[in-house]
C-alpha cells in the first residue's frame, strides 16, 4: 500500500489496531506463558476442555484478542459485552440465545469486558449458566480478581493474569504494523526506542500512535526529540486507590532491593508525576 492510498482510505477505515488483530495464538505477542505449547490457554484447547477464565492486566495486552481467537479456534459462538454499558436484561437475552445453540451442540463463549464493574447480582447472574454449561465464560478485568469479584465467581472461573508487553513484544508488534501498512514508520532508531517507552507496554496505545505516523506522510525521519514534541507525553498509569498505586510501588521496592538505581529513580518519578497530575484534576 502506498502513502498516498493509506492516507485516502484512512478516513473509512478500521482502527490500526483493530486492523492488525490476530487471529492465532502463534501471532499474538507477549503472552506465551499463556498461549505457547505448554500454556494454559493452549492445554484448554487441545484437550477441548475449556473452562470458565477471567484474564487478569492492564489494558492494551491482548486480553480481547485472546478471547476472540480461542472462541475462533473452538469453533465456539463468540458474544462480546461490557460492564460498562450493559445490564442484567441483556445478559439475560444472551443467556437464552446461548441456551438455544446448546441444544445445538454449539458452544458460547461469552467475553465480558471490565467484569469488576458489575455488582455481586449482575456477577451472580453467571453462576447458572456457568455451572449448565450455557455459557463459557471470559471477564477481562484490570483489577484484581480477589478484590473486585465475588468469591462464588471466582471458585467457578481460572484466574490468568495477562501480562504487560515486553519491549521485544513491542518491537513484533511495531514491525508487524509496518509490513500491513507497507510503509517505514519515519523514525530513527533512537526514536524507535523511544516510542516504545513511550507505550509503556500497552500495545494499543503503541498503535495508535503508530497510525498517526503513518498519516503524516514525513519523509524525513523523526528524532526522538521531535517525536516527544509530536505525540506529546503520555499520562502515566496511576490511581492511588486502584491496584496500578500497589503495582508501582512493588517495581519501586524491586528496583531499590536490587541496586538498579535508574529503575529505582525511574519508579519513583512516575509515582510523583500521577500524584501531581491527580492534584490538578482535583
């Protein structure tokens, strides 16, 4: 595709990052603990034995695309809602469609995005249908299981904590986009770098910086200067009430207990810049 034709069909297109979705395990980046040969994920769907799951991290990691891919993969009806936005009359009218292709011999696989923000009747809905085998069910949470979901869900469901992308996952899914798009984002290698730092291990938001790139049409290559003064910096991943104010703190305490002062530092300082943004927002 060249430049030209990217820019025209931009406007009508799907998202990069929708675009680039995998559809295999063996293409999804940065979850092998999960996905490989030996991972759980895998084991469920040689043995055609697939059980209840909530995935558990932050966002931009996979947690849809694994969902998707296994509902593909077991040749399983895959519906797809949020807590956010929906409510019990909903899943109700899903749960008596699922029942329908139950009698069919056919499987659901329900993903049910930001579980945590259902309330314990919502979440007590599933058991049911979790227990008859209506539904298999997916929740994607960014909060911990333990804390957020009641304990009669999670003694029906497998607890898969999904992890932060790797630099190396990153840098896949970097070329990846280049080779769909079939064009060099127009970057330096230090500015590579950089945007990989800058998406902190969240692949989405990696992409959706990559998208904006590919439209500029810049012929000459960023530095990792311009680049910073481009897409500005991104807003640290922090809520003091929430489990992203435990998680750094635990990579601070790491970082200290093993002398690597430029993490300890860097911790540290991504602690104080979410604390003072938080302090203006009030």
């Amino acid at each position: 595709m060249s430049l030209l034709n990217w820019q025209s069909s931009k406007q009508f297109s799907i998202p990069l990052a929708d675009k680039l979705r995998p559809n295999t395990f063996d293409t999804i980046f940065g979850q092998e603990h999960l996905l490989n040969k030996e991972g759980t994920i895998n084991r469920m769907l040689k043995s055609s034995n697939i059980q209840s799951i909530i995935l558990w991290g932050p966002p931009g990691v996979g947690k849809t695309t694994i969902a998707r891919t296994l509902a593909s993969q077991s040749g399983s009806h895959f519906e797809i809602v949020s807590a956010v936005t929906s409510g019990l009359a909903e899943l109700k009218e899903i749960f008596n469609a699922a029942n329908q292709r139950k009698k069919l011999q056919q499987k659901t696989l329900l993903m049910v995005d930001e579980i945590h923000r259902f309330n314990r009747t919502q979440q007590d809905a599933f058991l049911p249908y979790i227990e008859d085998g209506t539904i298999i069910l997916i929740g994607a949470t960014t909060e911990n299981p333990s804390f957020e979901l009641n304990s009669a869900l999670l003694s029906r469901c497998k607890v898969l904590e999904v992890r932060r992308l790797s630099d190396e996952a990153l840098k896949n899914i970097m070329v990846r986009a280049e080779q769909l798009i079939n064009l060099k984002l127009p970057l330096n290698e230090e500015a590579k770098n950089l945007l990989i730092n800058m998406a902190d291990g969240d692949g989405r938001y990696l992409l959706n910086m990559c998208e904006e790139l590919f439209a500029i049409g810049n012929q000459e290559l960023f530095t990792s200067l311009k680049l910073r003064e481009f897409l500005q910096k991104r807003t640290p991943l922090y809520d003091k009430s929430r489990d992203s104010h435990y998680n750094l703190i635990s990579a601070l305490h790491k970082s200290i207990r093993g002398s690597d002062v430029n993490a300890s530092l860097y911790w540290l300082g991504v602690q104080f810049q979410g604390l003072m943004e938080e302090k203006k927002s009030i």
